[in-house]
C-alpha cells in the first residue's frame, strides 16, 4: 500500500497536485493562493563570458647552439641570427665580450663587457624572426686582426609593450 499522502500547508490539495506546497490555497484547485501558479525564480543574470584567458608569457630561443662558432668573416659582413618567440615582439641582439677579452684583442674596456656587434628585427609567433648582426665599425679592425677564436656572449633581448624577455647564449668567434 503507498504511503499517505500529506497536506502540510493545510489547503486540501494533496501530494504532486498541490503547486504550492508552502501557502494555503483554500479553494484552488491547485493548490496555490487564487489559483495563480508563481513562476520559477529566474537564476538572475548569466556570469557572462568569464575572466579573460592570461595572455601568453613572453619568452623565445635563439636558433644558434650554446658555443657554436661564428666565423668572423660573416660577422663583419652582417650575420644572419635566427630565433622564435611566444608572441608577437621585436628583438634586438648583442655580441659582447668581456673585459679581459676585450684586452686580448688591443680593445679598450670602460665597463667590464664590449658590445661588438648588434641588430635589430621583428618576431611573430607563428614564424619567428631574424636579424642581421654587424659588428660596429669601431670595432670592425680588432676582429678582423683576430689570430685565434676569441669567447663572446650572443644576447637577445625580446620586447612586446612592458613585457621583456632576455636569453644569453655563449658563442666563439673566429
């Protein structure tokens, strides 16, 4: 036998046919205050599309390996330099050498790093980017006069609006 059915508001409408389980709709045959059926409260309004997605930090890679050999000869005619970056950004490079280097070839030192070479491009995302690195000419004879490959640090400085990104390989030049 089912169980019984209860009327807890007290109107005489039972179970699943009482619309209105909470108010007394005496007389109604739906269970609810004049007849009337309340609508369903409304979720109010929708969250919208959500927070924005982050945008993607910068950062790249330079297509030259750690220690590879760039020879000096290209070098002083502009040396193409590959690289990749994660956004849409332009890039500026530097060959530097260091002071003690620097006094090895007949170069003089204010800081403790020269910056023999340098260039400027642009990067996308989808293909990433080159420029062209030329040493300066105040320092083109020093490297031309070279007698043996000499260490030198390849830098690459990625900048798209505030966000920067730097990457520091380690290459020889002769």
């Amino acid at each position: 036998m089912p169980p019984p059915q209860t009327d807890p508001d007290g109107d005489g409408v039972y179970g699943d046919a009482d619309k209105c389980p909470d108010a007394n709709g005496s007389g109604a045959l739906n269970g609810c205050p004049g007849g009337v059926v309340p609508s369903p409260p409304s979720p109010g309004p929708s969250p919208g599309p959500g927070p924005q997605p982050l945008p993607t930090p910068l950062s790249g890679s330079l297509k030259i390996k750690r220690n590879a050999k760039l020879k000096r000869a290209s070098l002083l005619k502009g040396s193409k330099v590959g690289f990749t970056c994660s956004r849409n950004s332009t890039a500026t490079a530097t060959l530097a050498i260091t002071k003690k280097t620097a006094k090895k070839l007949h170069v003089k030192a204010r800081k403790s790093s020269v910056t023999l070479a340098s260039g400027k491009g642009t990067c996308t995302a989808a293909g990433g980017g080159s420029l062209k690195l030329k040493v300066s000419k105040t320092y083109a004879r020093a490297v031309r006069r070279a007698h043996r490959a000499f260490p030198a640090t390849l830098g690459l400085v990625l900048a798209a609006g505030t966000d920067r990104a730097t990457l520091k390989t380690p290459v020889k030049v002769g």
